[in-house]
C-alpha cells in the first residue's frame, strides 16, 4: 500500500504539481514529523492549502479513469478496500462504534463476498443476553 501511494506521489510530482519549493517543504516536514504545530502551520500556508487541493483532483483523475484503467482499478478498488479495513480494526481497536457501523457499511456496499458473511459474523461475535 504505500508503494502504491508513493508511486502515485512520484508521479503527481512528476507533473509540476510541487514546483514552490515553500510548499514541497512544508510537505516533507510535516510527513516526516506529524506535530500539532507543523499541522498548523501546513493548515495555514496557502501554498499546502494548493497543493492539497491539486492532489485531490489528481485522485478525481484517477477514479474517472483518466490516467488510464490500471491505475482507475488500483484507486478505485484495492485502495478503497485497504482503506476501509484500516478503519474497520481501528474502529474494534479503539471500541468506536460509529466508526465501526461506517466501516461495516462501506464493507458491505463494496463487496457480496462481506455482505453474505456478515450474518456469520454478528452470530459468532455479538452475543446478547
């Protein structure tokens, strides 16, 4: 998974898309140290807030299939998949059930295979009484 989101970094960079080298900066920092105070300051720079915004469509291209089917499919379904069951274990890690009923619906959507299993899993996991 993270080959997969530093490919596709290397290749939004490849565009042009950090050329303020304030931004590419304050970029690095903040991945490679995750303090409140570097947040902020990344929150409030105009050139992050750019940067962020031309990531997000970048995304939007990929999901639509733009820069071709490989990498639609990639976006589209063995990132999303990872991503929600990511959230799912930390949603039973951190005993948060809201983001547990989002995760297990989002799983269900996405897939028959969780959908026919999940009367399965609510016998062998929620007891009652």
């Amino acid at each position: 998974m993270r080959v997969h989101h530093r490919m596709m970094l290397l290749s939004f960079d490849g565009n042009g898309n950090l050329t303020s080298e304030e931004s590419r900066h304050l970029v690095f920092v903040l991945a490679s140290d995750t303090t409140s105070s570097n947040l902020l300051s990344a929150a409030q720079s105009e050139s992050c807030q750019w940067y962020l915004h031309q990531l997000k469509l970048f995304k939007s291209d990929i999901r639509q299939g733009k820069l071709g089917k490989t990498a639609q499919f990639w976006m589209m379904n063995y990132c999303n998949c990872v991503w929600t069951l990511l959230r799912f274990h930390r949603a039973v890690k951190e005993n948060n059930l809201d983001l547990f009923l989002t995760s297990m619906r989002m799983m269900l959507f996405s897939s028959d295979h969780y959908a026919c299993y999940l009367p399965v899993y609510i016998t062998l996991n929620w007891k009652t009484g």
